[in-house]
C-alpha cells in the first residue's frame, strides 16, 4: 500500500523550549522502517519545514492511508485540522492517528468524524498489520491496539497486543525518509541534530511524568548491536531521547566501548 506518514505543523513550536528543540520524527522514521520491510510504499513528510501543501502532496503520492504523528497535548488542534484537510481533499483515504498524547488520551481526538483510528500500541506492530487489514479487507476489530470510530463522535477498542515488542527484533529507522529536512533539525546550538533511542519506557514512577503509566512500568532496551549500528547513520550532533538512559549501567558501558 501507499503510506504517507506525516509529522504535523508544530503548533505548540512556541511553548517552552520548543524553538531551540526541532527534531526529527523518529516515530515515524520506525514505523516507515518497518512498513518498507513488508513491502509497503511510504514517504514521511515533516510539515514544520515542508513547502508544498497536503493537498498538493497526496495529489502527486495518491495515499491510501495516512497516518499522523500527535506526540504533544498541544499538537491535538493542528492533528484535526490536518485530517479535516485529508477528508475534503479525498474521503476514501483512511486516516489513522497515532503517538504518545493520543494514545494517552484518546478523548481529545472524540467528536472528530475526520479520524479512522487512533493507534494506541507501538506503530511497529500496528501499522503493518493495519495495512495488511485494509489491503486483505478484513476486519479491523482484527487489529490489536486501535481505537475504532463508533460513528457518534466516540471510540471503541480492539484486543490489546499483549506483550510489547521485543526491540531486538525492531530495524533502525528509515532516517533516509527525512533527509531533506535534515538542516532544519536542531538541539539548541547544536544544528543538524540527530535523534537516536536506545531505550523504551521508565522504571521510575514520578508523578508528573505520563512515561511509565504509557508503559506499564516496563523499560525495554535496543541491543547494543543495533544502537552501534543506527549510531552509524547519525552524525555529528545526536541528541538521546532515552528517558532511562543509564538505568543500566554494565549497559551503558558496552554502549560506550
């Protein structure tokens, strides 16, 4: 299937520190890795620093499923803009929503008739086999960890996925997809940036973090191999999101050697 997977305009790029953090959207950038594992045909568009318009971008890939990233509270209002936009430009084109403000709370995305599902897991999993479902027409209610439109402005949802993915089993991401907005990507001073994750999920319980209660309290680490060889495609300037980066420390020391 064609994907396009987009990275909305940044509408909260005023909040707090948000103007000296422009990074790249590494979610996307794993979930493009694994579509293009099962054959599927995907661009990333990043619509902070995209030129061309929506309209103009499905006119030239012609998507069959779009998904948004919504990773913050504040990014909710430009999410539904942006699908309201999909809708009238083509309302066959099935709209899936995902990340981590969504997936947290899901009832800011109720009353919309623009989305067809909220992504509630790891878009890993979920979106090769939404894909597969939508190709293969079979039923969604199939597909773990969605939230499904009821039709009166609320959601339902699928089984859970059970277990979280094994990241020893997950590529690097695409970062290839996101190479022409790669000047735009900045760390402060520090411009271009690179993103990279090495781990997923805290142990820590504070109160004022949503991590853990999105993890269940699980903290899961990428194999050294596979951060050596994703350190490979960075650059100079990396910046590590890993909200429990030196949980481990025998860990950290193999990372280091």
């Amino acid at each position: 299937m064609r994907v396009l997977l987009v990275k909305p305009r940044n509408s909260s790029v005023h909040f707090g520190l948000a103007p000296f953090f422009q990074t790249e959207p590494l979610g996307l950038e794993y979930i493009s890795a694994a579509l293009g594992a099962c054959g599927h045909q995907v661009r990333i568009v990043d619509m902070c620093f995209e030129r061309r318009t929506i309209a103009r971008l499905i006119k030239s890939f012609r998507p069959e499923i779009v998904g948004i990233s919504c990773l913050h509270i504040l990014d909710v209002a430009a999410t539904l803009q942006l699908t309201g936009e999909i809708k009238r430009i083509d309302p066959a084109i099935f709209v899936a929503v995902g990340g981590h403000a969504v997936a947290s709370y899901p009832k800011a995305l109720e009353q919309s008739h623009g989305v067809d599902a909220i992504c509630v897991g790891e878009g890993e999993r979920i979106f090769p086999a939404l894909c597969d479902a939508l190709a293969q027409r079979s039923p969604l209610q199939d597909v773990p960890s969605l939230l499904l439109p009821t039709g009166d402005g609320r959601f339902i949802p699928t089984a859970e996925s059970g277990e979280w993915l094994d990241l020893d089993h997950v590529r690097c991401p695409d970062r290839a997809a996101v190479e022409s907005y790669r000047k735009h990507y900045v760390c402060l001073n520090y411009m271009p940036v690179w993103t990279l994750e090495t781990t997923r999920g805290c142990r820590h319980r504070c109160k004022f973090c949503s991590v853990w209660q999105f993890y269940k309290g699980s903290c899961r680490f990428h194999a050294a191999r596979n951060v050596r060889a994703d350190f490979e495609h960075t650059g100079k300037n990396v910046f590590i999101i890993d909200d429990f980066f030196w949980g481990n420390p025998a860990r950290s020391e193999e990372l280091g050697r």
